[in-house]
C-alpha cells in the first residue's frame, strides 16, 4: 500500500518528493558576520539524510538592520554567495532529491542584537526591551530592494525557493497586524495598506528573478494578542497571497511577547502560546493549527504548508487524504530526530512522542546553538 505522505507533490515548478517539511529553525551556527560554517553545513547534511522533502532554512536576514540574533545566517551580501551554495550543494548530493528553499527575515522589533530597529511603527517590544524607530518612506523601500536582491542572491546560490517571513511578529508580521503597524500612510490601516509592502516585495522579487522560481510564503492566522491579526483577516491575506502568485503557505501564529516563562527541571523553557505549545502528551493536543488550516484552505488554490505540534504518522495521513494540508512541517521533532522522516517512511522506529515538546531546543537558542535539551549527545 502505498501511504499518502510518501507520495511526491509539486510546489511550483519544482517537485517535492514526500509531504514531509523541515519548517524553518534558528541554529545560531553561522559565523558572527552570517556566514556558512562547517558546523552549520554538518547540520543540513544530516537534515538532508535524513529523508525530509523539504528544507527551509532558520532565519536568514536580508539587512544588517534586520538581524535579530547573534551568529544568524545572513544573505544581505553578494560576498556571501559561495558561502551559501555549501548549503545548497551538501543538501542536493546527500538528501536524494531533497529541496532546499532559503527564509529570508527582517527581525523588526523583535531583535536581540539591536537597539533601536526599524518597524512599521514605534511600539515596544517587551520581550527583548527594545523601542523601535518607525521607518520611513525611504526604508520601506531599502527594505523591499533588499528582499528582492536576496532573493536574487538565494537564485545564485543554487536554492530551489525562497520563503518570506511574515509570522511570529518579524517586521512583514508587523506589517500585517493592527498591533504594530499604527501608520497612517499608504503602508497603515486598512488591509490592503497593511499588506502593501508584501506585495511589493513580491513583484520586485519576480522582476529580479523571474515568474518560475518559487517563493512561498509564513503568515500567522492569528496574533493571540488584544488588537491584533485574527483569523477572520488571515483568511483574506491568505486569499490575496494566493491570487498574486506565492507558491505556497506555511500557517502559524503567535508573537514572541505572549511568551509565558515556566520553571522546569531543566531550566527555564519559553512556552510559546500556541505557536510552539508544550507537553505534546497526546494525539488530541497535536496539530494546533489545523482548524485554521482548514478554513484557509478553502480560499487558496496553492498547497499549504501546517505545522505546530504533529507527532503521529496516523494524523498526518488523516490530514493529508482529508485535503486539509498538502504538506506537514516539522520543526521541533526534527531537531530531536533528523532521521525521522526515514523512520517513518522505511516503517521503521517509534512513530510518535520522541520529542515530548518541552521547549527546551528553544532555550538552548535564546543561550546558544539549538540542541534537544532531553537528547544525550555522544
């Protein structure tokens, strides 16, 4: 019997060989100055063995203005290029037929590294203390070159796609939510203003590097914050970045200041409400987004892309015959077990629960480079 989730599918023009994302991780593995490291190529080559479809990359900052952690991959420079094709070429010659596609990201507010940032408006940001600068005419459109030049850069460097960042509170979030864009120009208040700069930045991406290179897309389906993005607005951005032409959607939620700190025995673990839930102990507190997944669904007529607490091989079949998602990201258990998909697929290993969603990988990237906290490392 041959199982849905093994079954290849196409994002644009490139095919995927199984259902099975990588959902974009921080690694906090590149260089001080954003460049690719051996450590960071050792870390995509066992990803890429690993048997997962698709790639996407951690965070990869576009602007020096828009770094948001220390040792970030960066793709803001033509020097970097080289660099970034390690990347591309481990995981072509070790993933069999796996895709790499590059997350392109502006921190906005929400830096680690910055003091005074750029974002729509100027509303502080508790979580890291930071007060944004409201950025001007002219860095909305430094911010749009940027995007579309790293785009070209990603092309250059042999990745097979390229995802914009607009979720979790990054600046095309800021944008986006009624939260923190408070502007009253062309690029604030109503929807269309709110969603302008991303529209922008696409049509420039595609007149840099053409109509058949794939650019997907992350977006919250709702802010959980007072006077933020909801669902019922979700639905209509999902709809126009259907209709302009994005390749793919990848669901989420949540920004980093509804971070609620818990003690546990391992230390103190950030519990992302509900973006990156805890204790994932059963089948009934997995895939957290999947109701707003399905009402997505139902105006879009390109795949989308759930992810938030999936474990079980049996839900994400369901998932996946129901049409409710096309394909299934993964983030948390692939860094306790970048070998999963291959378990899955070769019916071979535990099928769920090896990673408990304690939220210690997150810890350890807000201290250092991201390790599964519960994992014994020889």
């Amino acid at each position: 019997m041959i199982n849905i989730y093994s079954i290849p599918k196409k994002i644009g023009k490139i095919e995927i060989k199984n259902r099975f994302v990588r959902s974009a991780t921080g690694e906090r593995l590149a260089s001080e100055d954003g460049r690719v490291t051996d450590e960071l190529v050792q870390f995509y080559k066992v990803l890429a063995e690993g048997g997962v479809g698709l790639i996407i990359t951690g965070v990869t900052y576009v602007h020096a203005n828009g770094k948001g952690i220390p040792n970030q991959l960066a793709i803001d420079r033509d020097e970097l290029i080289p660099s970034l094709r390690k990347l591309t070429d481990v995981v072509h010659q070790y993933g069999e037929k796996c895709k790499i596609a590059i997350q392109l990201h502006h921190s906005g507010r929400q830096s680690m590294v910055l003091e005074n940032p750029p974002a729509p408006s100027a509303v502080f940001e508790p979580t890291f203390n930071v007060m944004p600068r409201e950025m001007t005419i002219k860095d909305i459109e430094n911010t749009i070159e940027a995007f579309a030049e790293s785009a070209r850069r990603a092309k250059e460097a042999g990745f097979d796609a390229i995802q914009l960042h607009a979720a979790h509170g990054y600046l095309l979030s800021e944008f986006l939510s009624p939260y923190t864009n408070k502007r009253t120009d062309e690029y604030g208040g109503s929807l269309e203003n709110r969603f302008r700069i991303i529209e922008e930045i696409y049509k420039e991406t595609v007149n840099s590097i053409g109509k058949n290179f794939p650019i997907f897309v992350k977006m919250n389906v709702d802010d959980f914050l007072e006077g933020g993005l909801k669902l019922d607005e979700s639905i209509r951005i999902a709809e126009k970045f259907s209709k302009l032409g994005f390749a793919a959607i990848e669901t989420s939620s949540c920004m980093w200041e509804v971070i609620s700190r818990t003690k546990k025995e391992l230390g103190w673990h950030p519990s992302f409400n509900p973006e990156a839930r805890t204790d994932i102990d059963s089948k009934e507190k997995e895939a957290y987004h999947l109701p707003y997944a399905k009402e997505i669904k139902k105006v879009i007529k390109i795949p989308l892309i759930l992810v938030g607490g999936i474990r079980s091989l049996d839900l994400i079949e369901k998932i996946l015959n129901e049409k409710n998602a096309d394909f299934i990201g993964l983030c948390r258990p692939l860094i306790r077990e970048p070998d999963l998909p291959n378990k899955w697929l070769k019916g071979t290993g535990k099928i769920t629960y090896e990673c408990i969603s304690c939220n210690g990988c997150t810890a350890s990237l807000l201290s250092g480079s991201v390790r599964c906290s519960q994992k014994k490392i020889d």
